[in-house]
C-alpha cells in the first residue's frame, strides 16, 4: 500500500530528533502491519458490530500489542491518529453521499485500526508474564526477518500436449520449502515438490490411463497484500511413469493467488489457486511435451 510506506516514512523522519533510546520505529512498523493485516483479515469475513468484531480478534491484536515496547506503541498509536484526522470522519464522509464510497472504506479502517490499537492498550494488565515487550518487535502476522519451513499440498488438472496430441487427467501433489521472509511483504522459498496423477493416454478411449510422477524442485518469490499473497515460481521438473521410469526434464514457469488467514500458534495457513506451464525436453525416450496446470493448493507455513 502506498499510502501506508509513504506514512512509514513521514514516522521515520519525525523520529530522528528523538533521543535514541526512545525510537522503536522497526517495532512500530511491525505493529502498524499486524494491526492493518488484522482489521482487514475481519473485514474481510464480516466487521458489522464494533463490540463483536474486537471480541474476534482481540486475542490476536493484544499478542502483537503485548510484544511491542511502550515506544512502538506510541508511535503506531500517533500514527493511526493522525491517519484518522487525516481522512476525516467516515459517517460524516458518508452522509454527504449516502454511498459506501471508498473515500468513505478507508476512512472506516483507519477509524476501526485506531480503535483495534486503543482497545488491546487498555488490556496491556493481560500480557502474560512469559512474553516480554521486544524492542525492534517483527510482528507476529508475516514472517518478516525469520526463517519458516512450509507444507503445501493440493490437487491439479491437467493438460497435455506432446507430438500433435492433447490430453487430459487429474492428479495430487505435496512439497515442503524452506524460506525466510525479508521485509513482511516478500518471502524467498525452496525445496523439493512430489506430485502424481492419471492421464489418459493420446488417441486413447477412457479406459486406457497412464500414471505421470512429478519430482520438482521449485524456487518461490512471495509477495503479501494485507489479507492476500501473490507468488511467481520457477522450478526445475522432471517426469517419469508408472510403467516407464526413464526420467524426461523440464522446466515450470508458474504464478498463485491465495487468502491467508492469521496466525494459529506458529502457523500461518492459505489457501488458493495456482496455474503453471511445464515445458518438458526431448530426453528419457519422450519427445518434448508440454503442460498446463491448474491446481487448488493450501499452505502451511510454519515458524520454528
């Protein structure tokens, strides 16, 4: 969001006059994210009643409130207000128009963020005892600075196209990658990926299937958008059947979209879709081949 780095800044510039023990901007920023992914990840689901909605996510706002020094807390705090004052009263904003404008949907989350804040700090008294305030805190809803290990698994259609020939089929897949997460906005993953499936076979009747096996190493660039995630992948793959294991290679260009939902303990899980092309090499006894994969896919990143 442009609005939200431009704001980061404006903080930054406004901290260097202050005595260095009493700047926490790393912390502040990291709890302006947690706050900003929050609020978004209930409206996303339903924000009707104030009341109900805190109560709904009151436990995940005061984890990342409890682990943010007094400084970061101050810090967001003024800046949520001054966000606030900036885009002016919603239900006023409203009453000029009669229309849920997005002029009017900003400021409504501006107004609930200050609010999500304003409430976990009159609960500080709950912070239990064994999780200490964090100078430089990195938030609890990314994985901004830290190294995750991921498990990932869905089905996929098929589409493949190799000497003159289209066919189709169905199958599964599992990987695990290993990333570590620069900024709460990109992650760099990799691992290692199985997948398998049935496929009819070119010219075939519906009776006649082969079985494909997928190894695959793949190389993810994630990037995160409030309560979504947008992936670009490279992988180098490799196929073999069931009743021909010679081995053909290739290599996949692929992209993914998913909904996150937020942090359970240590995990952060997604779901969504993810399409790919594989373009396969003449190698292992096959001609080349191409495929098209669409797959529904859910995650499971874990930080140790």
């Amino acid at each position: 969001m442009a609005w939200l780095r431009v704001w980061w800044l404006a903080l930054g510039v406004s901290c260097v006059a202050l005595p260095a023990r009493a700047q926490d901007l790393e912390g502040a920023r990291s709890l302006l994210s947690d706050i900003q992914r929050i609020v978004a990840a209930q409206e996303a689901e339903n924000w009707f009643a104030d009341q109900e909605a805190l109560r709904l996510i009151g436990e995940s706002l005061l984890s990342s409130v409890c682990g943010a020094t007094p400084e970061a807390r101050a810090w967001a705090r003024a800046g949520l207000r001054k966000r606030v004052a900036e885009l002016g009263d919603p239900r006023t904003l409203y009453l000029r128009t009669g229309q849920m404008s997005d002029e009017v949907e900003r400021s409504l989350t501006a107004q609930r963020q200050l609010l999500a804040l304003e409430t976990s700090l009159s609960r500080l008294q709950e912070c239990p005892f064994w999780s200490p305030p964090e100078p430089g805190f990195q938030g609890l809803q990314s994985d901004r600075k830290r190294i995750t290990l991921s498990l990932e698994t869905g089905g996929n259609a098929q589409l493949r196209y190799t000497e003159g020939d289209w066919t189709f089929g169905a199958g599964a897949l599992g990987r695990g990658l290993v990333g570590y997460g620069f900024d709460g906005r990109y992650t760099l993953l990799a691992g290692a990926e199985f997948g398998g499936g049935a496929m009819l076979r070119p010219g075939s009747n519906a009776s006649q299937f082969v079985i494909n096996y997928f190894p695959a190493i793949p190389l993810v660039l994630r990037t995160r958008e409030l309560t979504w995630q947008y992936d670009v992948e490279l992988a180098a793959v490799s196929v073999f059947q069931a009743d021909d294991t010679r081995v053909s290679y290739g290599v996949r260009f692929g992209g993914a979209f998913a909904f996150t939902g937020l942090r359970r303990r240590n995990v952060l899980p997604w779901a969504g879709l993810a399409l790919g092309y594989e373009h396969y090499f003449e190698s292992g006894g096959r001609a080349v081949t191409h495929f098209l994969r669409g797959a529904l896919r859910i995650g499971l990143p874990w930080d140790p």
